[in-house]
C-alpha cells in the first residue's frame, strides 16, 4: 500500500450552479456526465469513488484534496473505518492554491502494534535535550500572539484553528471575534523552526458577496523572532476546480510515522487501520522542521493534543 494523490486532468470551466442536481453531484448537459462532488467527501470516500469509477472520473473537489495523499484500496471493505483522514481530520491537511475556482453559496456556521525502536533518539535535539518542567511560572512560558484576517478585504476570522505542533505535543486555541488569538506554549517547545498551522473548519465570516469560498490551510514554519512577535496571518480563499480527475503514485518513498514521540514502521502503521484516524499528515517542509531530514518524504504524526481555550 502506497501513497497515492488526485490529479486533475482535464480542467473545466462550466459553472456548477448551472448543472443538474443529482444523489451524488449535479450532471453536466455539456458533457453528457454526472459530476461527483467531492466536497464534502472525507478522502476514505474519494478512494472508493476513484475505485469504483475505474479511473474515468468527473469531480468537484477542492485544491485541500488534491494536495493530500490518500491510500489505495485494496482488500478493504466499504464500511471500513480503516483511512487516516476522517471528515474532520481532512480539514486540517496542508493545502495550496489553484487557478481555476468554482464559488460556494455562503453558509453561516459557526497504531501502534508493534514499535520498532524509540524515535526520541532521532528527534530535533529540542526535545531530547530538554527535560520537561512541570512548574507553573510564567518564565517557563511563551504567549504566542496573533490575528488572522482575509487576504482580500482584511476581515477579521472568528473561530480559525491555530495549532502549534511539535513531534511531541499539539497546542490549539481559535480566534476571537476580532480574529486575535493566544495560547500558552512551554519555551522549552519553542525553536528556530516552530510550525503553526491555521485550518478553517468552523470559521465564522461572511464576504461582502453572497459567495463564500471558504479559506485555505495553511503550514507556517515560523522562527523563534517570529513566535516572539505578533504574528499575521492573511488566510488565502479556498479554490476549488472541477473536471477529469485521476489518481497518481509518486516513487515509493515512505513518510515517517511518529506517535507520542516514537517511530512507527510504515508498514505497521498501514496495517493498524483502527488507529489512523488520530494522525494528522505533514509535507516535506514542515515535516523536516518537526523531525529533521529523516521526514523528507513527509509526516504522519500523532501525540498529545492540548486544548488552550
């Protein structure tokens, strides 16, 4: 089992909204074809679309998805609960921006089975140098500060995710009505390479249209000045594209696995299909400031989530 990512074929034009309504998407006069929605679709249910559709595909699907990998299904059942990504883990992966964009109607709303060896031993020395303290003094602490707005009409965004990540322990809190947000990080976490990440899953915002695209997520691999400043956050508006879609495998290169600090076998970590659920996915740059070289070809990282509101 290997990595596989969506490519988008053929580009189209054509306006969603125009299209026929149908149980699984709208149907394209134009082409004859019904149009899969892959929206709102976790990316267990996009590898059993692609699967069942033989590689002969038109879908919806947003540049979040065409960016996050997803495993083929062999030997899995419809009703497995078996994939990585649930519907709210899918909404937190690393994404880019493309070209071609369709608008959506705006909506107010607000593995371990066998561990091979100990991966603290392969960790960035600032979390294996450094014993953790568990008093409570404000010195031991850093406030990381920051507001979020929209790039186009500076909008302040209420309720975006922050989280801080290291390979051993997740900080979250959300913005506030004025798009500011705080949280408390131990300083013995902070390092020249602190990767933050900014998702969008129930954010409250509505543009000065009756449009709204929604945002994307965003990795930010930030220094230690920065984490010390107050840090801006423009959030970049969700395109989506639609059109011939296939699936591709890139050189079988294996990411690396972390949970709570240890390193998983890929291969171990693929047959635990009850507990992938709980990783949260990272490409080559922030997987390499999380974990150094050894993640080049990526992360699936899971540890201690800590809720800071």
């Amino acid at each position: 089992m290997q990595n596989k990512f969506l490519k988008l074929e053929k580009p189209c034009t054509e306006n969603w909204e125009d299209m026929v309504p149908n149980k699984k998407g709208n149907y394209c006069n134009l082409c004859a074809k019904n149009v899969i929605d892959f929206t709102g679709l976790s990316h267990f249910e996009i590898a059993q679309e692609m699967k069942l559709a033989n590689g002969n595909i038109c879908a919806r699907v947003t540049s979040e998805q065409l960016n996050a990998p997803f495993f083929e299904l062999e030997n899995h059942t419809k009703n497995s609960n078996c994939f990585p990504y649930s519907k709210i883990a899918a909404g937190i992966i690393l994404a880019s921006s493309f070209v071609v964009s369709q608008p959506i109607l705006a909506k107010e709303y607000k593995i371990e089975n066998k561990i091979e060896q100990a991966f603290t031993t392969n960790l960035k020395s600032k979390n294996k140098k450094r014993p953790i303290n568990n008093t409570t003094s404000n010195a031991l602490f850093t406030i990381v500060k920051g507001k979020v707005v929209s790039e186009k009409e500076s909008l302040p965004i209420q309720n975006a995710k922050i989280t801080f990540v290291t390979s051993q322990k997740i900080w979250i809190t959300h913005t506030l009505k004025d798009g500011t947000f705080s949280m408390q990080v131990p300083t013995e976490f902070i390092d020249d390479d602190n990767v933050m990440r900014i998702s969008f899953d129930k954010v409250e915002y509505k543009n000065k249209e009756d449009y709204f695209f929604g945002f994307e997520t965003e990795d930010l691999v930030l220094t230690k000045k920065e984490i010390n400043s107050i840090i801006s956050i423009q959030a970049r508006p969700l395109n989506i594209v639609m059109g011939g879609i296939s699936s591709y495998s890139e050189k079988p290169r294996e990411p690396l696995v972390v949970k709570n600090g240890i390193q998983i076998p890929f291969k171990e970590f693929i047959k635990d299909r009850s507990d992938m659920q709980k990783y949260i996915y990272f490409s080559s740059k922030s997987a390499i400031a999380l974990c150094g070289k050894k993640a080049q070809y990526g992360l699936y990282l899971s540890v201690e989530v800590i809720e800071t509101n």
